[in-house]
C-alpha cells in the first residue's frame, strides 16, 4: 500500500494535513459527544474532507475550527 503524500508548491505538507484531521475528529467527537471512530468515518465521508485533501486550496493551512465551522454547515 501506498503512503499518501500531501503537497503543496513542491513542499510536503503531509503532517500538516493529517494534525488538521486530527483536529477537527477531535471537535465532531465532542460536538456530537460520538468515538473516535464514528467521527473518522462521519468525516471521511463528508465534502469537507475531500476538499481538505485537495491541498491547492489551501483549506488545511485554515484553523481546525475554521474547518469544522465547513464540516458543520455541511452537514446542517
């Protein structure tokens, strides 16, 4: 299996993104008083995510509560 690489202007910005998702699981856990892995699999579903992956749009260098305020709206 592949490691995912995150980048962005030629820089690795790998543990960037992952310490944001970190966060922001952190945050639907207890804004929605859920585990660990139910916040992972509520959020990997979400655009939001998909959006924090696309890393030229530099979602992940926002705060992990900027990006929960995204996930929020999303899902209402």
């Amino acid at each position: 299996m592949d490691d995912v690489v995150y980048e962005f202007n030629g820089k690795d910005i790998t543990m960037n993104v992952c310490i944001q998702i970190c966060s922001v699981l952190n945050l639907i856990q207890e804004e929605f008083g859920i585990g660990f892995e139910e916040a992972v699999m509520r959020f990997y579903k979400s655009e939001t995510y998909k959006t924090l992956q696309n890393t030229e749009n530099a979602l992940w260098a926002e705060s992990a509560e900027f990006i929960m305020d995204r996930y929020l709206e999303e899902v209402g």
